[in-house]
C-alpha cells in the first residue's frame, strides 16, 4: 500500500513514503545499552496513526478496527491515540480528507492539461482505480466496508464523494457529446456518468470483496471504450 507523511498531500503515491517512526509518546528511561528515543515531532504522530489504521484496513478479512487494536498496534495507550484525535470517527475522517484531497487535485490536473472530453473521462476513472490499487486500506473506506460500524457522517461523506467525482464526468462528458453533435447532450451525460460511476464503485467494491485479489483496473482499456468510445 502507498501512504504519504501528510494526509492533505495530493500525490496518491506518496502515502508510503515516510510514515513516522513507531515510537511511543513518551521516551523510555536511557540507559548506557540503550539511546534516548526521541519524541515524534508535532503532527508526526497524527500522521502515523493514520498510516497505521490504514495498514491495518488492508489486511484481506479484516474485521472492525477497534482502537484498542490500533493503540497495541502503535504500541501507546488508547488515552494516546485521544490526544491527537477526539474519537475514531475522526480518525477516518482524516483517511477521507486524504481520498478527497489525492483524488480530486489531480482530476484538476487532468481537467488542466486535457483539452479532448473523452480523455478527460478515461484518465479521471483510470486515476479512480488506480488509487485505490495502490491503497488497499483506503479502498475498503471509499466502498463502505471499513465504516460499516462506524459513524453514519463518513458514509455520507464517501457518497458525496462519488457524487462529486460523478459530476466531474457529467461536465466532460455533457462537452464530448455536444463536440459529437448529440441532439440530447445533457441526458447523455448523466446516463453516462452514472453508469461509469457504478462501473467505478462496482470495480472498488469487487477488488475489497476478493481480499485485493481482482484487480480494479483488469480490462480497463476495453471497458471504457465499451462505455464511453
């Protein structure tokens, strides 16, 4: 799984990088055999938090995290993992601002330097699979799985995000069929768009469900042009 120092980053590949290093909060007594750990620096250790849910998310047959689990996982005490988040919720939370932020930066990216419609919507549901392949742990957040238990705001919070990313279709796609002369652009976009965004959901969901097994982007090519030209 890829993973980044900083969960507002956008580069989708950078999640791995650098996670902060396990250390506890507090540094244990030194002793002549032993250095003096240093205490993580500010933010270092809300980011390895995070880091770590998310390993522990990409586990095939995961079952809940708890935070008992993820604060033995950290090696510190659950009182711990409150004084950098007020509850678990938001902890994914800050798994969501990284799907939103990663994602979204770079569909401006595409919608900036793409001219052709029908690329934009190849690259945008392309750049969609790919993330979640390369972040396993983030994939079961984006179809629901890890927040099946969890506060009822994330899901409402990862349906908006596939709102969202289904609107930026919408827009290319609405361009590429006035380009083509359609006689109904605006009803051609929104079936479009909301097939492949149940394409996209549906690959997500297939990919979390066989332990990351089925790879979200097998055949994308030939889907894409099945569905869009």
């Amino acid at each position: 799984m890829t993973h980044t120092t900083d969960p507002t980053a956008a580069d989708p590949d950078a999640f791995d990088a650098a996670a902060a290093p396990a250390d506890a909060l507090a540094p244990p007594v030194a002793t002549a055999a032993a250095p003096v750990r240093k205490r993580p620096k500010p933010g270092e250790r809300r980011v390895q938090i995070l880091h770590t849910l998310a390993s522990m998310l990409e586990q095939p047959g995961a079952e809940r995290v708890t935070t008992a689990a993820l604060a033995a996982k950290l090696d510190v005490s659950e009182a711990a993992l409150y004084r950098h988040f007020a509850s678990k919720a938001q902890m994914f939370e800050g798994l969501i601002e990284f799907i939103e932020q990663s994602v979204f930066s770079l569909v401006n990216q595409i919608n900036e330097r793409e001219t052709n419609a029908t690329v934009q919507v190849h690259k945008i549901v392309t750049l969609l699979l790919q993330f979640g392949e390369k972040n396993p742990g983030m994939t079961r957040v984006m179809v629901g799985d890890a927040l099946v238990f969890e506060n009822d705001r994330l899901l409402t919070r990862m349906n908006q995000f596939f709102d969202r990313v289904e609107s930026q279709l919408r827009q290319s796609l609405r361009s590429a069929a006035e380009a083509a002369g359609s006689a109904t652009p605006t009803v051609d976009s929104n079936a479009q768009a909301s097939i492949l965004t149940a394409f996209a959901v549906g690959r997500l969901q297939r990919f979390a469900r066989s332990g990351f097994k089925r790879s979200p982007t097998e055949h994308l090519d030939v889907a894409l042009r099945l569905i869009v030209g």
